[in-house]
C-alpha cells in the first residue's frame, strides 16, 4: 500500500517538473531527470519487497 503510494507521488512530481514554461526551458531535464532516477530506486525496491 505505501509502495503504491510512494509510486503514485513520485508520477505526479515526475509530470509536475517537466520544463514547459518559457522560463524552465533553460533548466534543461535536470528536475526531471533527478525525479526519475528516484523513481527508478523507488519502483527497484518495490520489486525486491523492501518498501
């Protein structure tokens, strides 16, 4: 239940950094990016029934 939460958090963040606004076009994906990466280590340890 926590895992699928966490997951579903982590969606939503991962969604709201994608750069769209004129100004966040020159973050390039670094938000979007690090939000994946965690993701990733979420959904991992998810999979090995840790969290």
């Amino acid at each position: 239940m926590l895992g699928t939460i966490l997951i579903v958090v982590l969606l939503l963040a991962l969604i709201g950094a994608w750069p769209r606004w004129p100004h966040s076009r020159n973050w390039g994906y670094y938000p979007t990016g690090g939000l994946g990466i965690v993701l990733v280590i979420v959904l991992v340890l998810l999979l090995l029934g840790l969290i």
